[in-house]
C-alpha cells in the first residue's frame, strides 16, 4: 500500500533507488573518504593532527546541525527544492575543500560540506516515508541501509584508490567529491519527482517547525524508537573507534587481517538490515526488532566479558559479527517503526533520528581509548549503550503495531 501518492506520480523504484542510494551516500563518503590523506593534508597545511582531526568534527557537528535544518524546512517546503539546493552547495563546498590554501579554510569548508552532506541522509529517509508505506516501506528502507552499511567500507578504500593514481593527491578527493555532487544534482534535477504534495505540507514558519518538533518529541512512540536506535547505533561508534585498536594492537593481527574481519562484520550488518527487510508486516518487524535488542544485549556482554578474560580471538570476532548482525536489524527496524506514521512530518522525524544517532556516537567514540592495554572500554560502551536500548525499547514502545494505513 503506498501513501496518497499516486502510482503514475511515484519515480521508477530502479531510479529512486539509484538518486536515493547516492545521496544516502553522501554522508559515508564525506566522513570516510579522505581517512587515507590525513597525513599529507597536515603536512600540505604544516598543521598537527589534531587541527587534521578537527576538519573531520567540523563535518560531523554540520552533519547534525543541517539535518535538523533541512527535515523541518522539506516538510513545508517539498524535498525536491531542498534537495536542489543543497546538491549545488555540496558541490561547491567540496570545490572549496579542493582549493584551500589554509587548514583553517578547509575546516570551514568541511563543515559546510557536512551541513550540506546531510540532505542527502535526511531527505532520502523522508523520500521513502512519502513513497511508501507497511511492508513496502520495509523493504525498500532495508536497500537503502544495505547502502548505507556499504559505503563506509568502500569510502576509505576509494580514497585510497584514488590517492595511488598517477599526479594525485588529497585535494583530488576534494575533486572527485565535487563531481559526485555534481552528478547528484542533475539526478535529482531530472529524475526524482517532488513526493510530497502540497496539500501535506506543514506551514512554513518557526512556530510551526517549533510545534512539529515538540509534537515529536512527546510521542512517546517515536521517542521511544529514536532513542532505541540512537543509544544503539550511536554506542557502535565505539565498536568502528575502538576495533582498529583492539584486533592490531592488542590481539596483534596485521592490518590485512583487521580488514578483512571489518569486512565481514560489514556483511554482518547488511545480513541483518536484509532480514528486516523480509519481514511481511509492521507487526512482525517489530516483533524482530524486541528479539534483536535482547540479542544485541547478550552479544555486547559477551563482548565485554571476553575482553575481561582477554578470551581467544575468534571467539570476540563471533561475538561481534552477531553485534553487528543485530545493529542492521536494529538500524532498520526502528527507523521504519518511527517514521511510519509520520507521513506529514517525515523530515523533521528523519533529521531527529539521524541527529540522535551522531549526538550519542560522538559521544561514545572517545571513550574506547580510556585503556590502552584492554578490549574492555569498547566492551562496557557496547553494553550499557546496548542494555540502555534494550530498556528503552520495551518500557517506552507498544508490543503491538498496526499497519500503517
């Protein structure tokens, strides 16, 4: 069943997820790409690490920021429009990025690239909510997270890849990054149709925007599904911080070794984002997702007590591919039980969730490097951050859920 749009208006379900699946991954690319030139950007710009490390906050705080900009402003404004315009000011914020002359240009740069970066996650979310509805909704949102899951895992080796052509250097990233969005504009531009008519948009006013977000907030449905995937999903920062460290430097894998188990988990992640995707119903979903929170619970105690008992490595390998199987059910699960009935108001739904998920991320990630010699700040982040969600979950959302009508 889909939403009052029509089918004649809906886009193609192979170009939406095309112009859908690139924009999701705009954020991976923004954030994972240009890993790989961080030494030659500080050296370029004689900076030190942390000003380099910087430029990546800078992105993330855009991130956050722009997504609650953005959600509100679609929902009176249309996503198309919003869309438009923020393809054009990536483009050119990363055009920015490519011919900075100064780290601090460049980390002014990075958080514009972020700010616009994050229409691109947030206005995806909104597409499919206004697109679709139940099971449909399900499944579609389930390809868009095997996306999202995806792109991190490639981005760093794209940037590696194209730092190994011939002439290249970090600035050519910048480059690459600024067709991409080039590219994304004229998709948008000429095959995604506006989905949200203007007989549903929301007054486009700050009262407005600060009613709509207020009504959110005190849904305690919504609410409840938000801080289940963010607590969650954000405590996994702690797992992509903290496992470089873990695998090479306490268990002493090589770097080939620690890539290929990233990879793996990776598929973990797409496996389960897949099996919300086959669910059927609204109701089964979130049956699946209560079993996956008690799931993801367990895994992350293992976790953490093979990190206390410094327990063989395969058994901390299983242990977290069946952590990371159950963030993609999880990551799937929620944003489709939170922002199914929020049909008038899918943008400002999105950028809360997403916003949710890089706040608590933000948070969590700097706390696996508490012990140098020990797994087991990852391990208690992972669980508290797991268990939290898991409480949230069952006291804060219904047992029973309707389809969507």
């Amino acid at each position: 069943m889909t939403d009052p749009t029509t089918e004649t208006s809906r886009p193609a379900q192979r170009d939406l997820i095309l112009i859908l699946g690139l924009l999701t991954c705009l954020g991976p690319l923004n954030i994972d790409m240009y890993l790989p030139g961080f030494p030659s950007i500080g050296h370029d710009f004689h900076a030190g690490e942390t000003a380099v490390q910087f430029s990546l906050t800078s992105t993330l705080i855009g991130l956050a920021l722009g997504q609650l900009m953005v959600g509100p402003f679609s929902d009176s404004r249309g996503r198309k429009g919003p869309l438009l315009a923020a393809m054009a000011l990536f483009a050119l914020s990363s055009l920015f990025c490519a011919i900075s002359s100064s780290i601090t240009a460049f980390i002014v740069a990075r958080f514009l690239q972020g700010l616009t970066a994050s229409a691109g996650l947030v206005l995806s979310r909104a597409v499919v909510r206004d697109v679709f509805n139940g099971p449909e909704l399900a499944r579609f949102f389930s390809r868009l997270m095997i996306i999202n899951a995806v792109a991190p895992m490639v981005a760093p080796m794209m940037g590696g890849a194209i730092l190994a052509l011939p002439s290249a250097t970090w600035r050519t990233m910048f480059w690459f990054l600024t067709g991409f969005g080039v590219v994304a504009l004229g998709l948008v531009g000429g095959r995604l149709n506006e989905t949200l008519e203007l007989h549903r948009r929301l007054p486009n006013s700050a009262r407005s925007t600060l009613e709509t977000f207020h009504s959110l907030l005190t849904d305690r449905e919504f609410i409840g599904h938000a801080l289940t995937v963010g607590l969650i999903h954000g405590g996994s920062f702690a797992y992509v911080a903290g496992t470089p460290f873990v695998y090479q430097d306490i268990y002493g894998v090589s770097p080939q070794t620690f890539s290929l188990l990233f990879g793996i988990n990776g598929l973990a992640l797409v496996g389960g984002s897949w099996l919300i995707g086959r669910a059927g119903s609204m109701a089964r979903t979130n049956t699946m997702l209560r079993a996956s929170v008690i799931c993801i619970t367990t895994a992350a105690a293992l976790i953490t007590l093979i990190a206390t008992l410094k327990g063989p490595l395969f058994l901390l390998a299983a242990a977290i591919f069946l952590y990371m199987t159950c963030i993609g059910m999880i990551l799937t699960a929620t944003f489709v039980l939170a922002i199914a009935k929020q049909g008038h108001r899918a943008g400002s739904a999105s950028a809360i969730l997403g916003s949710l998920n890089l706040l608590v991320g933000g948070v969590a990630a700097p706390l696996v490097g508490l012990s140098k010699t020990s797994a087991l700040p990852m391990g208690l982040v992972l669980f508290f951050t797991s268990l939290a969600g898991l409480l949230t979950c069952f006291r804060m959302t219904s047992n029973h859920q309707d389809e969507t009508p």
